[in-house]
C-alpha cells in the first residue's frame, strides 16, 4: 500500500498526541487526527528522537492540515500505528464508499460461492497533474518559420521551354562540385536523450473453446442404494473385504496421527516467505564490526567491568575499568594501585582514540547507572563497598558538541566518521566524584549490582512503599558480596535529635575543591544506608550471597529514553537542576500505595535465584523486623548468576545466566523454570535481552564467543554462534539508535569495548512475534503444570505402593507368629497329657525317657 506508512509510538508519543492505546484509540475508534502544526513542534522538541522522523518528508509534502493516524492492533503491517499519506486515503478511511441498498439485498440472497459478474463502472477524471507533464514533454517548433516566393513574369506563362547541352568547364560559375566533408566546428555528439512515454495498459482478448451462452440452473436428484440383508450378510462374510480392510487400516490410523500433529491447511507459501524474511543468509545473520576503543594511556592491565550507553546522547557511551588482579594480587600492590586514580571512562563514536570524559573513584568501580531523571548524574558501586556520586552537568555542553561535531544542530544523529574541530579536540577531562558513601556504615564488600528506584513511588526504613514526592529518583539498590541489599536515600535525612554545634562548626570548615559541584555535599563521608536486607538460610548461620538482582519496574527503565529526553529539555530551558534543593528525607504525610509489588529476584554467588519480598516484618517472638523468608528458592545453574534481567517485552518474564547454563523464569510460577539450557561447551560470563525482538538474547561465553537465541527457531540451543575475541566477554549492552540501525557493545577481559552492528535479521521482529512468544511462554507454564501433577500422582501411587508392601510384609509376620503359637500349644497340650498318663498309672515315668530317647 503506497499510501500507508508503519509506524512505530511509544507510549510518551502517545500522551503528547493523545493517541493512547484502549484510552483514546480504542476498537471502536482505532483512529486519530493529528495537525502537522503539532508534529512540525514535536520535531522542533525531539529532532531525531521523534517516531514521526522516519515520515518527515511525507508530512511536510502533505497538502492537507491534518493526518489520518491508525492504530494497528493486529499489526497488520508489521507496527502499532500506521499513517496515512494522503488526502484521498484518508477520506476513502474516514467515509467509505456506500453499497445501494438494492445492491445489499441482492448480495443476501446470492451464495458466497458463486461468483458474479461486476461490469466496471465508468468514473469522471479526476485530474492529478498528468497533463502539465505530458505538455511539458510534447514537442513544440521553437525556430521562426520562413516563407519562401517564387515568381515569374506573367508573360513567359505557358512558353515553350528549350534546353539545349553546354560545356560546364567552358563557362565560369556554371559547375560547382559540392563534396560531402566533416565540419569539426558542428560536430554535437548526443550524451543525453529526454524521451517521454505515457504507460497504457495492453488489453488482450482470450477465450476457451468451451463457450457458456447462459446460466441455466440444473438439479439431480439420487436415491442412496442400500444393501439387501442377504448382501450384508455375504458381504460380511467375504474374505476380500477383511484383507482389503486389513491392508487400509495401518495407512489411515497413519494419516489420521499426521492429521492430528500437523496443520493440513496451513499456508505454506505464506511461511515460506516468512522464512526467507526472517533468516537469510549467514551474512545477514552474522554481527559485523563496527568500531572498538581501547585505552592505551593507562601503565596497569586492565578489564572492563560494566557498560551503559547514554540514554539521551546518542554515540557516547560509559564505560568502568578495573585492574586485572587476583585477591592476593591486589592485597600485595595495594599501596601502588592507590597511585592510580580508577576511571569510568566516555568514549565518543567521533573519537575512537581519546576518552571525552573520565570520571575518578577512590577504587575500581564494578557496576554504575545514569541517573533515570537526570542522565548527568550518575552512581557507582565500588570494590570496597563503597557508592560513588558523580555530577556532569557543568560537562553537558562539550558532550553535546561532541555528539554533534563541534555545532549544536537540531537533528540529532549519528556520525561516526565525522573528524571533531580543532577546539573541541582538546584532552579529556578529569572529574572528580562530589560524594561516596560511609565506609563504616556501608557495604564490607565489592558492590556487585547497582539500580535507581523509578521515580513513581519510594519506600521507608521497613520497606513500605510510598508515593514518590519530589517526581524524581531519589533513591537507590545495591547488592554486595557481604550478604546485604541495602536501599540508599541520596536527600539529606531529618536528623532526630539536634547536633550540638562542635560538629556543625566541623561541617562549615570543610573547604569544597572549586572543580567539585557541591549536589550532593551532604551525603559526602556520612551516607548511610535507609535500610539493609539479609537473606538468612535459616537453618544454618550463613547467609545467601547476592550478586544480582532484578526488581518489578525494571522493565520501565527501557522505556524511559522519551521520559528523559524531554526533563532534560525542561531543566535546560529553566536553567536549574532539581537535584541542587534536594528536600529532607521521607515524610508521615506521603500516601502509601498498597497494592504495589515489593517482591524482586535475587540471583547468588551459589547459583541460586531467589524470589523474596524486601518488606520486613514483626517477628511475634523478639517483637523486631526481620527480613521474611523467600517465596522460593531453586538452584539452577552450576555457578555465580551474574545477569538476572527482565524481558523489555514482558514485566514478568526473566532471564538469568550462571555457570554453564541459562534459565528463563516467570513472575508468579513457583514450580521451576520455563526453559533450562544444557551444559554449555564453555561457562557463560554475561547475557541480555533484544531491545527489539522478544525471542531474542545474547550471551557471552569466556572463550569470546557469543551465542544467540532465537525461540522461534530453537529452543534447545543457539541458532549461531560468533566469534568476537580472544578472551572473557565480560559485560553486553545493546542499543537502537534508528529504526534501521542498531547495535550492541561487547567488553572483554583485556579492556577493549567492541562495537557491532546487528543485522536486519536479528532487530526486525517477525509477523506477530510478540504474541507467537507469548503462546510459547503460556505453553510452557502449561508444561509445568502438568509434570507437577504427574509427581502428585507418582508420590500417591508410590505411597500406596509402600502401604500394599507393608500389609503384605505384616501378613507373613502375623503367619508365622500364628503358627509359632499353634506348635507352643501343641507341646504344652503334649506336656499336659504325659503328666495325665503318669498320675493315672498308664504310662511309667521309664517308657517316658525311653521315648525320648527313641526320638
């Protein structure tokens, strides 16, 4: 369809164009108008971050004020929204043709399949500029004509005419040769010809040699032919109908399994399209290089520890170094490694050779996130336990040059190979952190998972859940080696008691470095955590040791881009950040919102993933609040978890990576996993989701290779598998920069971040795939249901079991028993009547030993 054009909306586009799905576009209404007036300002706002880009020049050609917007909820073609693009479609939309009611009471009484001739119908000519074209291209004398006379006198009318024979060379002037030669000075040579055609469709008659003048309807009407009794009973009795029924049988009872396994009436050209669109060939499947950094500058061996891309700048991204040691290599060069400053560094797809920016940690950081309400501020998990906060807003304008080659342009798009300008192409910069946490009153141990609250809700000191007062992210989850998950409040706490003045006299003399902003001063050397979580065993005194986790609106973080991108325009145009007035800590009045989820996955050096609540509790005994036991509890992988993220697509479905193997889970299903993979030929390092295809995951193996998964095609192993380096993948981080481009970035152990493209195959999603995985999820749980049942079934039958063995067991004893007891009677009753005997005299006490004897 010329006319239509795919597209695809967030849900921030929805609320700016009040097209929001089941609100404003509905089944009843699945359309909206949109003036151009609106989406000309939303491209002013947005530039390239906006859905209706990749349609600009269809907008801005559209001769009317207002376009037809329609929601696709089959994903008819390929999207959610599409466009219309002109004016004709979108009346044939909004008001399509009428059928005359004779029309539709004739179409009621004719049966679908029989076909009826429609004569075409003469419609007026509808003018679309084709004639201004043709009278261009039509052919017009452009030179002045010239008119010949020719005369002769009235008298010499009709006169004889003599000729007679003369010598041409005897008389001067009278013969001229004229030869045919090249002039060199006229000589055009044609390089282009303009040539005009007007397409006519070609009309060819056929006819077949059977010709049907009229329609006569004709009937037939049959009789059933049964059998005489007489025939059953020969037929019945005859031997060739049981062979012949003998011989048939096996091949129907085969047919009607096929049947039963396979769709007869599926289309199969259409899946064969579908399968050439969706797996080509391998250079289509295959990631391809793009870019790498490595930074040279540093003496020591390093290793990249965490990735994130910029979620507003688009070609910048962050990434953490830390010193490649051992724990007894470390304790041994800790004097040096504090000589060194440890860096997360910015690199620039302008400038593959140079950092732009590089921000300074007491120690190696090991996981970090851009702030979700502001991407200039950032916090970081050191190794020593410590959280590290970074503000970049006094650093923003260079970044931004960076992105866009020196000059602020509104277009905000990707150059890779565009050279900087020579005032900008200057060293990087070194920041320095504004705070890090109490080392006391922290974390013992590296900090191994890093997370900001969203700033729809925040919690207290017992991890209930409030509504969010300030409208940004205020607070902070970490999880570390030391068997803790503590919850972090980066606003100054309302302090119980007074302090006495010493130590606000201390406070007022620390002097600030003037390369410091002063955001988040109060949180400096003094930061505590609001709350700490212990995963106790129970049984033993050790504790779970957690090295990820993964909470209920995580899933909102990837679809927060838009959300960022327009608070970061709204700080810029009132030129203040919200983080500078940070209020005090949380308050009584807050309204609490009781039907949120506070249960989040929890993944373990162990290789167990555990779903527990971060709600304490009242124990009854002690009357304190502890931590409550988790809901569940598997042990899946054969080594540390260290990727437990949830699906982009689905809130409840999580992916978690360890040892050898990979586990997909869903929220709520306490039986087990829905997919367990085998043993891997090499121990997985690093895993996550496709931002754009929902059965679609990648995952670093620590031989360099990545596998990829596709659960339309494979569910039991990768589809493929590549090659990306020599050692450990230690961190993967994708990200869509266009509809058409997108890419991910691959960390190794040796510290050089790869930068590849992902082919069209793997990022465009395939007809219907988000509801195809859906099933296939709904299909497992199924699965899970049903082995739970059959191991009721089996524990009951083997219980019976258990009781028929013992019933036959205590049988033969109670047998046994009664025998024994029937002999002991038998001897006493011989007993009784020996000594009868003897009394009366009838027997001797001689004859009573001599048979004993005898015996």
């Amino acid at each position: 369809h010329p006319e239509i054009y795919p597209l695809v909306l967030t849900s921030k586009t929805q609320e700016i164009f009040n097209c929001r799905i089941d609100e404003d576009v509905t089944d009843e209404q699945p359309y909206k108008l949109i003036r151009k007036e609106d989406i000309f300002a939303d491209f002013e706002n947005r530039a390239a971050v906006s859905d209706f880009y990749p349609v600009k020049k269809i907008i801005q050609e559209y001769p009317g004020d207002e376009l037809l917007l329609v929601y696709d909820k089959d994903f008819k073609y390929g999207l959610n929204f599409y466009l219309i693009g002109t004016e004709e479609g979108k009346e044939n939309y909004l008001n399509p043709p009428e059928v005359p009611e004779e029309q539709e009471e004739y179409k009621e009484h004719i049966p679908e399949d029989i076909y009826i001739y429609k004569p075409p119908i003469s419609k007026p000519w509808v003018s679309l500029g084709s004639e201004k074209e043709i009278e261009e291209e039509s052919v017009k004398e452009s030179t002045k004509e010239i008119t010949y006379m020719i005369s002769r006198k009235r008298s010499e009318f009709g006169a004889p005419v003599k000729f007679s024979d003369q010598n041409a060379s005897s008389i001067k002037d009278a013969y001229i040769e004229c030869t045919a030669y090249p002039d060199k000075k006229f000589t055009l040579k044609q390089l282009e010809r303009d040539v005009g055609m007007q397409v006519v469709p070609k009309i060819k008659d056929t006819s077949t040699q059977t010709r049907w003048t009229y329609p006569k309807n004709a009937t037939t009407q049959y009789y059933p032919r049964e059998f005489s009794e007489e025939e059953k009973d020969a037929l019945g009795q005859s031997k060739t109908l049981t062979e012949f029924l003998n011989n048939v049988s096996i091949s129907v009872e085969i047919a009607l399994q096929q049947n039963e396994i396979m769709n007869t009436f599926i289309n199969d050209w259409k899946s064969l399209a579908e399968e050439e669109g969706t797996f080509g060939d391998k250079t289509d499947t295959h990631l391809k290089e793009y870019q790498s950094f490595t930074y040279m500058h540093n003496l020591t061996e390093n290793m990249i520890t965490c990735v994130s891309w910029h979620p507003i700048i688009y070609g910048l991204i962050a990434v953490s170094v830390a010193v490649r040691l051992s724990f007894e290599e470390r304790v041994h060069f800790s004097g040096k490694l504090l000589l060194q400053p440890s860096l997360i560094l910015f690199w620039s797809f302008s400038d593959p050779i140079q950092p732009q920016l590089m921000l300074e940690s007491p120690d190696d950081i090991f996981c970090f996130q851009f702030c979700p309400s502001d991407p200039n501020i950032i916090a970081g998990g050191c190794i020593n336990g410590q959280i590290v906060m970074w503000d970049i807003t006094a650093h923003a304008d260079r970044i931004e040059n960076i992105k866009a080659g020196g000059s602020r342009s509104k277009n905000v798009t990707l150059k890779p190979m565009f050279l900087l300008e020579p005032e900008t192409n200057t060293e990087a910069m070194y920041i320095r952190h504004c705070a890090v946490s109490s080392i006391e009153n922290g974390h013992r141990k590296v900090i191994t998972d890093i997370h900001w609250l969203p700033d729809t809700f925040e919690i207290n000191r017992l991890g209930s859940v409030f509504e969010n007062r300030s409208g940004i992210s205020c607070q902070l989850v970490t999880c570390s080696a030391d068997c803790t998950i503590c919850f972090w409040d980066i606003r100054p706490q309302k302090a119980l008691t007074p302090q006495p003045p010493p130590e606000k006299k201390k406070e007022e003399s620390i002097e600030v470095p003037f390369d410091v902003p002063s955001t988040f001063l109060h949180l400096n050397l003094s930061w505590k955590p609001l709350s700490k979580i212990r995963l106790s065993k129970g049984e033993t005194a050790l504790d779970h040791c957690p090295t990820k986790l993964s909470l209920s609106e995580d899933s909102l973080l990837y679809k927060a881009q838009d959300k960022m991108l327009a608070q970061s325009k709204a700080m810029k145009a009132g030129e203040m950040n919200p983080y500078q007035n940070l209020e005090g800590g949380l308050g009584n009045y807050l309204k609490p919102i009781d039907d949120f989820c506070t249960k989040f996955f929890v993944g373990t050096e162990e290789g167990e993933v555990i779903y527990t609540d971060w709600k304490m509790e009242k124990d009854p005994e002690t009357g304190r609040f502890m931590t409550k036991k988790p809901l569940s509890l598997y042990t899946v992988h054969d080594g540390g978890v260290h990727t437990i993220q949830r699906s982009p697509f689905y809130k409840d479905i999580i992916l978690t990576v360890g040892g050898w193997n990979v586990a997909i889970w869903k929220e709520g299903i306490m039986t087990g996993p829905l997919l367990q993979s085998s043993c891997a030929p090499k121990r997985y390092t690093s895993g996550h989701w496709s931002l754009t295809r929902p059965g679609v995951f990648y995952i670093g193996r620590e031989d360099g290779y990545i596998d990829i998964w596709d659960l339309l095609e494979k569910t039991h192993e990768p589809v493929q598998s590549q090659n990306i380096c020599i050692t450990m993948i230690t961190y993967l981080k994708p990200w869509t920069f266009s509809a058409k481009q997108q890419f991910i970035a691959i960390a190794d152990y040796y510290g050089t971040l790869h930068i590849l493209e992902i082919p069209w195959t793997l990022s465009r999603p395939s007809t219907n795939e988000v509801s195809r995985i859906s099933y296939y999820f709904e299909r497992e749980v199924k699965h899970l249901e049903y082995v739970e049942q059959r191991k009721k079934i089996r524990e009951e039958e083997k219980k019976e079991m258990e009781m028929e063995k013992k019933k036959v067991e205590t049988y033969q004893k109670s047998k046994e028993q009664l025998e024994a007891k029937l002999k002991m009677d038998y001897e006493s009753y011989l007993e009784l009547e020996k000594d009868i005997l003897i009394n009366l005299g009838l027997i001797k006490v001689e004859e009573t030993m001599s048979n004993k004897e005898m015996i």
